[in-house]
C-alpha cells in the first residue's frame, strides 16, 4: 500500500519552477540636491535580487509551505506563479489549472458594502453571480455578519474582514491556490475553531495549494513539503519535521548577527 509521499510522486506536475530568478533596480536618491544633480548626470541604482535560481516541481493536491523571514523572496516567488511580475530572463514557470491568491481582506473596496464585496470578490474568484446568489446566505451565516450585510466594510474591524474574507475564499473556485498569510488567527475563539473544521475539511482536501506563513503550526500540521527561503535562495526543502529546525537554525543565526550589531 502507498504512503501519502509514494502516491504524490505518481501525480502529474501542475506547478514547474524553472532557474527562476527575480531581480529589482532600484534608485538611489537622497537628498534634493542628488536628485536635481541626477537630471542632468544620472543617478546611482541599486539591485535587489529577490529570488536567486529557484528550482521546484509541484504536483497535483500537494500542499507546499513555503517560509523564511520577512524579506527573503516569499511574496515575490508567489507573484511570479500567478504570473503576476515576471522572472529574470532565463526562468521558466510552467502551470496547468486555474490559479487564485488567496489573502484576508485582500480587494476589499471599503467603500462597498458586504454584500457588495461580496459579489465583488467572489466573481473575482471564479464565482458566477448565480453561484453567488445560491451561496450569498451561507457565506453571511458562516461570517456571522447577519446585522452588517449593508454597513460599508470601512467600518468593519479587523476581525470583521477576516472573517468575512474567509468566509468568501472558502468558496472559491480554483485548481491552484496560492495563499498569502491566509489562514490563522481568524476571529475569536469559536470562529477559530469553526475555520480550522472548514479548512481541513472543504477546502485542503484534493487540492494543489502553496501556503507562505509565519506559522509555523500551520506549516507543520498541513504541508506535506515545505521550502525555506533566505535572501531570495532556496535552504532546505523537504517534509516539515526535517526543514523547520533548519528554518529555526537559520532564523537563530540571523537574530544572533543582529544582536551583535547593536551591542557594539
């Protein structure tokens, strides 16, 4: 009998990340001087590399977790899939399904009220208005925002639009799903545990999904792969027992440098 592992090896590939490398160029302006002076001489830039030869295969229903400190090319890697920025020349990104990013309270216009958020993202989301109309009840009772259907998000705490955000992502209609920070710490503690039933229930199962978080339990308890990134390159990348403590050491290591710093 396969194990989990064995039986997404024998999957097709959905998601293939090729030499992908990301690099900005950003100018350097201080002073009102330097940039009057660069209209005429030109101005210092200075490149960024975000991601540095990222190489990856994603198959279909895997949940990867992807992590690393703030700045170490997670959102870029992200934007790039759904190919919303490109890679460096030489990368190549190969996908098969429907891809949607997934981030709480992510398109809220909040000027709109929540039913017309509602229509509003969940279109976005691949909804057609009739799915809406046959769903519009469910996602309002799953909210629990009966008495703010027509109150502007604007005055929506931030609790609010979390959970109003998830209730609209949950029906969602997608063969790949990137999440941005998507899940955790949604609402107090019975909408919590009304989430996580919803989540491991509807929403992971069968699906191919790439989780960037900070938490760490999450990653733990749902990924079958997860990939650690450091200054754009990639650190480990394996099951979730064996790359954490890598993730941790890394993290420990750069606390510790920083620390230094500021003692001397």
């Amino acid at each position: 009998m396969k194990n989990k592992s064995q039986e997404i090896l024998s999957r097709e590939v959905v998601i293939k990340l090729e030499n992908i490398s990301k690099t900005f160029v950003m100018s350097e302006k201080s002073s009102i001087r330097e940039r009057v002076f660069s209209l005429f001489v030109g101005h210092k830039k200075r490149k960024l590399h975000a991601l540095k030869n990222v190489e990856m295969e994603i198959r279909k229903g895997e949940f990867i977790g992807v992590i690393g400190r703030n700045g170490s090319g997670k959102s870029t890697l992200l934007k790039i899939v759904m190919g919303a920025i490109p890679p460096d020349k030489g990368g190549k990104v190969t996908t098969h399904g429907r891809i949607i990013r997934l981030s709480l309270g992510m398109g809220f216009d909040p000027n709109l009220s929540a039913r017309e958020n509602i229509y509003v993202n969940a279109s976005i989301l691949g909804l057609t208005f009739k799915d809406i109309n046959e769903k519009f009840d469910e996602i309002i009772d799953f909210a629990e925002l009966h008495d703010f259907i027509e109150t502007k998000v604007k005055f929506f705490s931030r609790g609010m639009r979390s959970r109003l955000g998830f209730a609209i992502a949950v029906h969602a209609e997608a063969d790949i799903f990137l999440m941005d920070e998507f899940f955790g710490g949604v609402g107090d503690a019975n909408f919590k545990k009304k989430s996580v039933k919803v989540f491991q229930q509807a929403f992971v199962e069968g699906r191919t999904i790439i989780h960037v978080s900070h938490q760490l339990n999450t990653i733990e308890k749902y990924c079958d792969r997860v990939l650690v990134l450091h200054k754009g390159e990639v650190v480990a990348l394996g099951k979730p027992d064996e790359v954490i403590p890598i993730y941790e050491e890394v993290l420990g290591k750069t606390q510790n440098k920083k620390l230094k710093k500021t003692t001397t």
